[in-house]
C-alpha cells in the first residue's frame, strides 16, 4: 500500500470512529470463505458494518479520533477487525448467535458508550446492556403503568356505582 492509500484509509477509519459510539474490536481470522459470508451477510441485516483492518492504521486513526481508545490499545494484536454499529448491544447479539455454528469472531475489546470493555469475558455483559429504544420502552412503561391503575380503577368504581343505582332505582 502507498502512503497515500495508508493516509486515505486513516482518514477513513478516523471518521467512521468519531462517528460511532459503539465499535467492537473482534477477530475472525482463519474463517473460511463460506463462513465468512455468512458473517458478512448477518451483519448486513443486523446493521452493523464489519472492517477487517491492519493494527497500526487503526491504532493511528483512535488516536486521531478524538476519543479515549488508549484501554484498547492492548487488543490491537494479531488479525483484527472492527463491528460498528448504532445499537449498543447489537454487534454482542450478532457474535452470540453466530457463535452457536462457529467458534469465532472472538471479541478482543469494546468501545460502548464512551465504556471500554476488554477480552471476550465481557461478551455476556454487553449483551445485556439495554440499547437506547428498550431504555425508552421500559420508561415510557413505567410512567405509564400508574395512569393505567387509576383509569381502571375509576372504570371499575364506574361499574359498581351504576350498579347500585340501577339496584336502589328498582326497589
């Protein structure tokens, strides 16, 4: 690769990373081809963007980023490729599943949130964090669970109270 090609793909990388909040640091070496489609097109589906990078150009375009990678830097080793994606639990999701038939990608290191997460002991963890929407669907659950007590208990009350009345009105 020529330098220029080197400088455009930093640039590349740099953009993309300031651009995403959530970037899995995962390695998927020795995948055959037929496999490697297959986690290719899962990734399509699932949104998340898969780049088989060189450790030195992404090291370079972290540290131009803008953003604290230095707890990742330890996971820039051997073959390397990168999962982004705009739902924080997502990329986890998609290597639990695809794990059930293979045994890679492993995950090296996560960036979430402004979290670092280190080694593929941290895979069950970030499947669990909850992505922005179920964080909304369960507030908006919450705040709407006590007006729904009250309107069914008004209609309930509602209820009895013609009850009666239609009872009094008939002796």
């Amino acid at each position: 690769m020529r330098k220029e090609e080197k400088s455009q793909l930093i640039d590349t990388l740099t953009e993309q990373l300031s651009n995403s909040n959530n970037i899995y640091i995962t390695d998927i070496s020795n995948l055959n081809v037929e496999v490697t489609s297959k986690l290719r097109r899962l990734c399509f589906k699932k949104d998340v963007k898969l780049i088989v990078v060189k450790n030195t150009l992404l090291r370079k375009a972290m540290e131009r980023s803008g953003k604290d990678f230095s707890p990742l830097y330890g996971a820039l080793k051997g073959a390397t490729s990168i999962m982004l994606s705009e739902v924080n639990n997502g990329p986890a999701k998609l290597i639990k599943e695809f794990r059930k038939s293979s045994d890679k990608p492993i995950l090296k290191g996560a960036y979430v949130e402004e979290m670092s997460f280190m080694g593929d002991q941290s895979l069950d963890m970030l499947v669990n964090i909850k992505s922005k929407n179920e964080l909304i669907a369960d507030i908006i659950l919450a705040l709407k669970s006590p007006a729904i007590n009250v309107v069914s208990a008004l209609q309930s009350g509602g209820h009895k109270l013609s009850g009666v009345l239609k009872t009094l009105s008939e002796r």
